[in-house]
C-alpha cells in the first residue's frame, strides 16, 4: 500500500464568519497545488471549516514522492577540453563538484550546443517529511487582510492557533506546523465536549467530531442544516423565511452546532418601514425574518444558537430582549427622524465634507442637480421633479436611522419624503438614485430615477478624475468602476439616448477645481467609461468578439444606447453570406486608400467611369445611398447593413475587372473617390473592415 | 417559562465585586478607576501604557467612562454620557485566555450549557491613539456584552508581547442578569441600609450632565483648553516625562470629545483635532518606552519571582 487519506486540521480560536469560506476554499487550493508541485499522487480533496477549525481531507496521498532524475549542466563541450583532448580546469572542477571522474560525466545535446552533464537521481521523499512544509506555505497565502500574534509567540496568524493534525492514513505527523507540534488531537464544542478528541483516521474525522464532539465540521452539511431547519421552525410560526440566502453563511460561519430557535416581538413593531425591521434582524442581529404568503412580515424570527441549551427558554427570551431594545431604538429614531422635514436638513450637509477639494455634501447635491436637470432637459423631460429629488438625495444620511442603518440611506430618504408630502416621483428617485448598488442589482425603475443615478455617477467620476485619482489595478477605493458600470448599464438597459461625451464635458464644467474641461482628462474619462462597457457587451453576449466591439469603438457613437444598436445591427450582419468578402472588400479598400494617403474630398466624376464593372458598382452606390440615408437616420443600422449587402456582387466584379492604381492620374483619383464613397457608407455604421469573420 | 431566573440577581454592586474576587483570584493586579475623564477603560494608564514594551502585566479594574455624546438627558433607557467599563488586561495574553474569560461569566451566574456565548468578529482601531487589535464582541444570546482584543499595535508600536484585553459592559450584563429594561431601574444594592437603584445615583447627573455637555460648556474655553493641554504635553515629553505628559493628552481627548458634543468642530477640523492627538499619543509611548528601558525593564523578572497562582 502505498497511498493513505490525508488529513490536515488547524484548530483556532474563533475565524472572522464572513472570511470563513473563502479561508476554507484557499486553504484546500493552497494545499492542493502545493502536493501537486511536490510531485504526490492523490485523489478527491475535500475543504471543512467552522468557527474554530480549518480542515482539508486529501484521499489517496501518495506517501512517498517518485525518484526523479536531475541534470546538472558543466561547461560546453568545446571549453571543457583543450586543442589536445585532454580536460581544461574548467571540466576538472565540474568533475570535482559533482564528486566522479571525468570519465564518468554525460553530455548533453541542444541546437546550441554540446555540454558535459552529471546526472543525479534524486531519491523521491516520504511524505511525510514534506507535509509539514507543505502545509505551512499553504497558510502562507492564505488571504487574511491583517494577521496577528498573541502571547509572547511570532507566530502569526487569523486567530490564535491551539492545536493542529496531520494523519496520514493512522500515523500521525509529530511535526512543528505554526509553532505547534502537530499531534492527532482535535478538540470537540467548547460547551458539549470537553478535552481532546482523538482522531484515529482522517476518514472517521467528520464522524469522531459529530458524535463525540458536537461539531458539523462540513461546512455545506452544517448549512443545509440549519436551512431546513430555520425553514422548519418558521413552519411552526404559519409563515416561511425571507431574505435567508443573504445570511446563510454566515450563519454557518457562527455556529459549530446549529440549534434554530423560534421567537417573537411585539406586533406594534410591525408599523415601522418594513425595511428597517428587516435589517434590524439581519444585519444586526444575523436573525431570519419571517413573512406570511402575502409577504407580509410576521412579529417572529428565527434565531440559530451554537448550544442545545439546558434551557432554551432562556435563550429565547434573551434573543427576544435584545430585538426589543434594538426594534425600540429604531422607532425612537422613526419618530424622531420625522419631526424635521427632511429639505430643512440641507443647511446640514454642508457641514458634511464629501471629499477635500469637492466641497461639502450640500455642494455635490447642487453638482447632482445641476446635471440632473441638464439630462432631463436632453430628454424632454420635467425637470422639476428630479431638481428637487437632486435637493433632498442625501439629506437622510444626517437622520438618526441612516446614522444606525447606513445601508438604509435612499430608503429611508423616500419614507421621510413621502411623510413631508413631497411628490411620488420625488421621494422615489430619492431611493432609486443609489441603484444599482453592485454588479447585477436592479437598476431605478422611474425615470426620474434614472437621470438622478447617472447624474450621482458621473459627478462621483468627474470629481474624483479631477483630482487627479483613478482605480488602479485591485485598488479603487472610490467605487469608480461599479460608477461607470452603472452609468454603462442604466443608460442602455433603461434607454436613456444622452450624448456621453456630452454628458462627461458637462460633468467636468461644474466641478470646483476649475481646470475642469481639459480635453484629456475628459477623453480619460471617456476612455474609462467605454472600457466598462466593452466588459459590459462582453458579459452580456459570450459570443461577442473584441474585433466586433471595436469595429463599432472606432466610431465612437455619441450615445450608448446608439452603440448598442450598431453592435446587434454588426453582429447579425456577420452571420450574412456576403459578410466575408464584404469585410475582406472593406480591408482591402481601406488598405488602397491608405496607400494613396488617404485622400479627402474627392468627388466622383461619372463621365470618368470607363468600365462597365465601375459604372454598375456607381449606380449600385447611389441606389444604396439613397435607400440608406432614411434608415441611417432612423438608427435602422441592421437595415442599413442588409442594404449593403447587396453590394456584394458589384464590388466583387469591380475588383475581378478594373484596375485602381492606373497610369492615367484622372482615372485613377476618380476610382479612389468611388472607393472612399463606398467606404464612408459602410462606416457610417461601423468599420466592418476590423472584423474577422470565420 | 421553565427558565430559572437565580432567586436574587445580582446587584450592580455585587457583580463588580463577583468579577473583583475572580480576576484577583487569577492573579490580576486590581487598580482602582483612574482620577482622569477618558471615554473608556483602555485609556487607563493600567491599559494604554502597560501594552507597551516587553515587561508582563495583568491587572484589573473598574473604569467610569465618559462620552459626552452619548448623552440623552436620563430619557433614554440604554444610553449613558456616564458609565462603567470592568476592564481586564493580561500580558502576554494566556494561551486559555478565552476560557478564563467563560469562567468569569460563570463567576457572575451565566452558565455556558444554558446561555448562548458566542465570540463573533469584531476588531478594533483608534485612529486618535495610532493603535489597532483583532478580537470579538461577546454575544450572551444575541446580545453584546463584552469587547475581546488581543492588542497588536499602540500608540505605533507593536506590541511584543500581546496584551489580551477584555472590557465587559457592565450595565448591559447587569439589564440582562436582573432582567430590567432600562438602566435606570437596575437594582445598585439592596441592604440592611435599604434599597438603592442605579437610577437613585446616576439619573440627575444624566440630566444636568447632558445639559452642560449638549448646550453649556463654555466651547472658547475648551478651545484654550485643548490647546493648553497639547502644548504641556509636548513641552512634559521634551522632559522626558512620559506619565504626567500622557495626563495632559488624556485632558485633550476628553475636551475634545466635549467640543464635539457642542458641535465645534467641522468634519474637516474635526480630523485635524483627531491627528493632533494622535502626534501625543506617538510621542508619549516612545517617551514611555524609552523611560521603561532606561531603567532596565524592571518588571521582567516579576512573573519568575512571584507565586504561582491557581
């Protein structure tokens, strides 16, 4: 036998629950990659963790790496020895350092070369001899924002280390893994077990910890555990969980023994925003909510405890006190919240710094709406409406509840809107306004909405360019990409046809550092935000080609919305017959083009056309440009390319039968000028001569 | 309920003296509260200045803590501008640091195999004293009770070895063991002396407190005061003089918190007040470091010569 199940266990003091998984995950990769660099054999691997363990199950480990054989390189063959065939010092010393006679060393051949060689075969090594090592530079890279130490150790670490495992089939590693000699001990629940669990194989480890110690240490069965059974107790209350993906994990993050647990709060509760009771029980308190099938929330909630307690009615109601004194904290702030209006917390925001050099609060509400009203305008819109929801947008960040609940801000600014009377519209654009808050989320439903979104973005964006700051590589603390996705995704999903540069000009115009409309950090900017929407294009349509989207950059469209519409309109082109040739015509014109310079502003003379192949591609171009010119205006570019196509046949005769680059200078800028008609019709659409079609 | 509330909880007084009798039997130095205002018990010289340098440390104590902010003129049943921290530090933290810390609930009547404990991520950084830890609040079913820190940076320099610290809140602990609902009514002591409530004690001093914190305190006079403060601090580091430097920050601190309850200080000035202090509070764990080392470390030898405990 010459393989064992493998297991490793790094037993902790309690892990950062939101961190859990992704230690768990990275730990077994980790792990993984380095047996496979070490050259070991193995099966599955399996990744455990819970609040005080990190695991990872390797079946099958190989326990002994494989001989291998290693060539060491001496000095070329033709240095090695002199014009006599005897060895220069250079081969002796090679000779010595490899511990043989000359006689004795190989040669190596390359297409450079002939070399003396020495081959050693390197003894393959027991595992576990490296395991240890192993182990420690998987936890080397693990990725922990800030380690620490604890007592008067240098170890480091997520948390303090207590005791660690290795066991290779039944023998146990006796070796120093985060200085800790590893043994077969684990230890079991801090309350249900008491002293050390001895683990005899890594395949009774999931078992011995179950049954004797009171921990799930499988991370997804700990999970589903506590899934059916927050479903189940909630069941027992006539209603059913909501929001219960959101905190599962973390949920399974907290707990070694899960044990749900049912209770109730005051009815009255229920009169606050819904929101705010919601987050209440999540965010705070990592309880699950509960709703009736109408999804109406119900005065219960499911609370999962790490203990079968003696007396669960304690835990109960301990659970149940600490949801009342928080529920009534948020009603106070309700009630108190709602005896100002919230227009009369602007003066407020000024007090409040957005960002040096950006001015207050209140001066980026002014930006906001400067820039809402500007859009709406672009979009014959009613500006007054997103005027005033510009005004009021962040007043709630200076309310009681958002001081509690940041992630209620925009939430609770539509509720107080709502209470003061400000129009529907209004106090909906308030909330909308923070849509959408990450990749995939919804974006603003009203129009107003909308405008107010794109206008918080691009100020954000504008503002933070002006200072001079970007995103670089992981690092992008001002949110500017998820900004410039969100501008992408809400001007074309919600079909918002606005001038991007346009837009970006103007954000620059209101910003306070006055330097504003430099052209460059405006074609920066442009550049950044088309970046995020070529990902965006990508994303959305896997079979999409970069050749594709560039094929429409270069006419960089004024509004996305029109962008869209070239591309769709290119992509369905591509899929023509006449695609191919059309694309390989469109290259080889604009290469004949290039060659004569580019030249600019000729006109076509139809006296000139002598063949009969360049007088029907003529005819052929004035017919297409007169059908085309109405679609083109229309945005009808998948019309406009079904026309062009078409022009196949003529431009194919055209090139079989005549001659561009003639003796005859007239005949010849004549034909260039019916080349650059032909070509400037196909790039009012997009430059089809990019495009690489299969 | 099958719930088997102790027939007579205990007074707020009879917690502290519980935890008092537990951690002195640890071991634990038992200080008294500091004669300074500070915003919490870490601020305690017994703390803060402890952490720093290699020589071993444990001590205990109660500490009044001040957040002028958090006043609510007595209306509110869980906030205070005025309360006590029980605070515990041991350096280097033990290894069964954690369960010592469960002993102590034990101490105090919560029993782990009814109640649900749980340590859950939380970790702590104060900008104004350059210091960071990682550590837990404690959760007594569902409810926070206690802040765990295993210290790894004060005032700028690492701290080796690591002082493990534990700050129970005292009035929550207190709301949930006698199981009342506003901090108010929390029973002090009930003696042959008669019956006191925390209330009896704290709730005027709630009231006028908040006044004077909210819409009194003379705000040019505190202005004067900081600057005072900041500038015998400087001029007591220069001396070398580490201990009554740090009194002077811990002044700072406190009126600068006062400035804030009145609304001085814009959020612009407000970072600029924040960086301010924390130049002292650099200078001043230098200045102790060094003053530590200049006289040998002295206190390294302690736990060789001192009596074993448990």
């Amino acid at each position: 036998m010459n393989k064992a199940d493998f297991l490793v266990e790094i037993g902790t003091e309690e892990l950062p629950p939101k961190a859990l998984r992704s230690l768990m995950t990275a730990f077994a990769e980790n792990l993984t990659k380095a047996i496979d660099e070490a050259r070991l054999e193995h099966g599955a691997v399996h990744a455990y963790a819970s609040p005080r363990r990190l695991a990872v199950l390797v079946e099958k480990l190989g326990l002994q790496q494989d001989d291998r054989t290693v060539q060491q390189q001496g000095p070329a063959v033709k240095i090695a020895f002199g014009d006599d065939g005897k060895p220069t010092p250079a081969a002796t010393a090679f000779a010595r350092k490899c511990g043989v006679a000359i006689g004795e060393l190989s040669r190596s051949k390359t297409s450079k070369g002939e070399w003396l060689a020495f081959e050693v075969v390197e003894k393959g090594r027991a595992a576990a001899e490296i395991l240890p090592g192993l182990v420690e530079q998987a936890l080397t890279s693990l990725p922990i924002p800030r380690r620490m130490r604890w007592g008067d150790g240098d170890v480091e670490f997520v948390r303090p280390v207590h005791w660690v495992i290795l066991l290779h089939g039944r023998k146990t590693i006796k070796a120093p893994v985060l200085g800790i000699t590893a043994g077969n001990q684990s230890r079991g629940h801090r309350v249900h077990s008491s002293g050390d669990l001895t683990i005899s194989s890594p395949g009774s480890y999931l078992d011995t910890l179950e049954k004797d110690g009171y921990v799930i240490a499988d991370f997804e069965r700990r999970r589903a555990l506590i899934i059916s059974g927050v479903t189940a107790a909630a069941a027992e209350s006539g209603g059913s969980i909501i929001d219960g993906e959101s905190l599962y994990d973390e949920v399974a993050a907290l707990v070694e023994w899960p044990v749900p647990l049912l209770g109730d709060f005051d009815s009255k509760y229920l009169s606050l925003p819904r929101e705010v009771v919601i987050s209440t029980l999540t965010r705070h308190q990592r309880y699950f909510p509960i709703a009736d099938a109408e999804g109406n929330l119900l005065p219960h909630f499911v609370t999962v405890a790490n203990l079968d307690s003696k007396d669960p009615g304690q835990v109960r109601s301990g659970n149940e006190r600490v949801i009342r004194s928080r529920l009534a904290d948020a009603a106070f702030f309700w009630d108190t919240d709602r005896r100002i209006v919230l227009a009369s917390r602007q003066d407020a925001l000024n007090e409040v710094v957005y960002q040096h050099g950006l001015g207050s609060l209140f001066d980026r509400t002014q930006r906001i709406g400067t820039l809402a009203t500007w859009l709406a305008t672009k979009l014959n819109m009613n500006s007054d409406d997103v005027d005033r929801a510009a005004a009021l947008a962040k007043c709630d960040l200076l309310t009681g509840m958002v001081g509690e609940f940041p992630e209620l801000q925009g939430i609770m600014g539509r509720y107080y809107a709502t209470a003061d009377g400000e129009t529907d519209a209004v106090a909906c654009a308030i909330e909308e306004h923070y849509l959408p808050r990450y990749a995939g989320d919804k974006l603003p439903a009203s129009k107003e909405g909308q405008v107010l979104a794109v206008a918080d973005r691009l100020d954000t964006l504008a503002g933070i360019f002006s200072l001079g700051k970007r995103a670089s590589g992981n690092r992008d603390p001002f949110g500017l990409r998820r900004a410039a996705l969100g501008v992408v995704r809400i001007l074309i999903e919600c079909g918002l046809d606005i001038d991007l540069k346009a837009l970006i000009a103007k954000a620059f115009a209101i910003q306070p550092s006055g330097k504003a409309v430099e052209a460059d950090i405006a074609d920066e900017l442009y550049v950044f935000v088309t970046d995020r929407l070529r990902r965006y294009f990508l994303d959305r349509d896997p079979g999409l080609s970069v050749e594709t989207f560039d094929a429409v950059m270069v006419r960089q469209p004024a509004s996305l919305l029109d962008f869209d519409r070239r591309l769709v309109a290119v992509q369905t082109f591509a899929r023509l017959e006449q695609a191919k040739s059309l694309a390989a015509a469109n290259k080889r014109i604009a290469n004949i083009l290039q060659k004569a310079d580019n030249p600019d502003g000729l006109s076509i003379n139809q006296k000139l056309l002598q063949e009969e192949a360049e007088q029907a591609l003529f005819s052929s171009l004035v017919n297409a440009q007169r059908k085309v010119r109405p679609l083109l205006a229309a945005r009808s570019y998948a019309e406009v390319l079904n026309e062009l196509a078409d022009l196949r046949d003529p431009i194919d005769r055209f090139f079989d039968n005549v001659m561009v680059m003639v003796d005859d200078d007239k005949v010849k800028t004549n034909r260039l000028a019916l080349l650059g008609e032909l070509r400037a019709l196909f790039l009012d659409v997009a430059d089809i001569s990019r495009m690489s079609i299969g | 309920m099958s719930s088997q509330i102790p027939p007579t909880p205990l007074s707020f007084q009879d917690l502290i003296i519980k935890l008092q009798q537990y951690w002195a039997e640890c071991g634990c130095v038992i200080m008294q509260p500091y004669d300074k205002e500070m915003g919490a018990g870490t601020f305690h010289p017994a703390t803060f200045l402890r952490a720093i340098g290699p020589e071993p440390w444990s001590a205990a104590y109660v500490q009044p803590s001040r957040r002028p902010t958090d006043g609510r003129y007595g209306n509110n049943p869980f906030r205070l501008q005025h309360y006590y921290q029980y605070q515990v530090v041991l350096k280097p933290s033990p290894d069964d640091i954690q369960e010592m810390y469960l002993e102590s609930l034990r101490a105090i009547g919560i029993d782990s195999a009814v109640h649900d404990i749980r340590f859950v991520e939380d970790n702590w950084e104060s900008p104004t004293l350059g210091a960071w830890g990682l550590g837990w609040e404690v959760w007594l079913n569902g409810m926070e009770i206690t802040q765990f820190t295993y210290f790894q940076q004060i005032g700028g320099l690492e701290c080796r070895p690591v002082t493990g610290e534990i700050s129970y809140g005292l009035e929550r602990l207190a709301m949930y063991l006698q199981d009342v609902e506003s901090i108010f009514d929390l029973l002090w002591t009930d003696g042959p002396l008669g019956r006191i409530s925390y209330g009896d004690i704290y709730h005027q001093n709630e009231v006028e407190q908040s006044k004077y914190n909210f819409e009194l305190a003379d705000v040019e006079a505190l202005f004067n005061t900081f600057d005072h403060a900041e500038h015998d601090a400087q001029r007591l580091i220069d001396l070398d003089l580490a201990l009554p430097a740090y009194e002077q920050m811990l002044s700072a601190s406190h009126t600068f918190n006062l400035l804030d309850a009145r609304q001085a200080i814009s959020v612009t000035e407000r970072q600029r007040f924040i960086l301010r202090i924390r130049a002292l509070s650099q200078s001043i764990c230098e200045t102790y470091f060094a003053s530590r080392e200049a006289l040998g470390f002295p206190m390294l030898d302690s736990r060789v010569q001192g009596r074993a405990s448990k």
